[in-house]
C-alpha cells in the first residue's frame, strides 16, 4: 500500500479518475437522454432513420475513431486537460438507445396533460419525464461510470503528464515499469474499486427498480 503512495501520486489520480468518470457520466446521461426524449416524444420526419443511425454506430468500435478524434483534441490544444478527457465521450449511443426505450414505455397521456397545462418541450422534458425516469437514469449512471472509471485507453492517449492521468492508466503504466512490486500493485487495484462499490451502494434501489421496471413492461 505505502508503495502505491509513495511511487505515485494517488489522491491526485483519485480526483483525476472522480472528475473524468463522474464529469462525463453526467454529461452522458443529459446529452442522451435529451436525444432519447426527442426520438421517444417528438414526432419529426426522419426521427426512425435518425435511430436507426445512432444504433449503427454501435458496430463501430471506439478504437476505430480513436486516432481522428486525438487528432482533434490535439489541434483544440486539450491534451493533458479535463476538457479532452470528458467531451469526446460525453455521449452514448447505448444510453440514447436504453433512454429511448424506456421514455417510449411512459403513458402519453403524461404529455397530454402536461402540454394542456400549457407545458412546452423543454417543461415537459425536465419536469415530467425525467422525474419518472429515475430507474433508467440511475442504471444508466452505474453502467457508464463504471465502464468511464475502469477506462485506461483513452486517458492513456490524451494524457502524458502524470499529474492529469486517471488511475486506471497510471497502474497500466505502473505495472509496465521493472521490478514493479506486485503486491502493491494489487492494492491499488484494490483502492480503485472502492469508489465503484460505493456508487452500486448508493444507487442498488433504483438500478434493481429499472431492471424491474424494463423486465414487466
């Protein structure tokens, strides 16, 4: 334990790892759950062509677009930044997929009677579907922060400054190095499952409510 401390440095990794994961998950859930609203609620032409292409992005391998958007960031100047780290994966097309199923589950006649009130999108989107999407929304936020906090590649390749690395790709680096202490590496490993455990803790009741939920309709 005193080596992982000691060889790096590890609160900042923790709040690198927090901020990176929780930033984006965020992000995540309210970029694709406007998308999900608008595909689920609003009647537009093209709308099912518009999903239909969210969902082919999910044959495409993240690793295939890696190096385009590194170029990207690269030319923006955000390497070694929160906003290089976050923005290029703060959306989803699992979650907009996941978030579209089940906005398309809630009764229409929530709109009805929001829209008579005089409830515009916006209204409708924040105060009425959101609030009953609280299931979905809390699974939707184990899923990917799990996923973001267990991600070592893309931090990895956007980051070369220790002091800005996530801890999954500082312990990758870590363990490549020569005469690595295993033991240590082991614990940190160990460390940086804590916080995973904590947020399932913290969100089981909703996340086996959406589970439920999805499962009965």
């Amino acid at each position: 334990m005193h080596a992982v401390l000691d060889q790096l440095p590890f609160t900042r990794l923790i709040i690198n790892t927090f901020v990176f994961a929780g930033g984006t998950t965020l992000l995540l859930l309210l970029f694709d759950s406007m998308t999900a609203f608008a595909l689920a609620r609003l009647r537009f032409r093209g709308r099912n062509a518009l999903f239909v292409l969210i969902l082919a992005t999910l044959m495409v391998p993240f690793q295939v677009t890696l190096v385009p958007v590194f170029l990207t960031v690269f030319h923006l100047g955000w390497l070694n930044s929160y906003q290089g780290l976050i923005i290029p994966r703060a959306t989803s097309a699992l979650g907009i997929f996941l978030l579209r199923q089940f906005f398309l589950q809630l009764p229409r006649e929530l709109d009805d009677a929001a829209r008579i009130d005089g409830a515009n999108n916006l209204t409708l989107y924040w105060r009425i579907i959101l609030p009953n999407a609280k299931p979905a929304l809390a699974s939707l936020f184990i899923i990917q922060f799990a996923a973001l906090w267990n991600d070592f590649l893309w931090p990895l390749v956007i980051t070369n400054n220790i002091k800005m690395q996530t801890l999954p790709a500082a312990l990758t680096l870590f363990s490549s190095q020569g005469g690595v202490d295993h033991a240590a590496l082991m614990a940190g490993a160990a460390l940086s499952l804590t916080p995973l455990a904590v947020a399932f803790l913290l969100l089981q009741r909703f996340f086996v409510q959406g589970v439920a939920t999805t499962g009965t309709k």
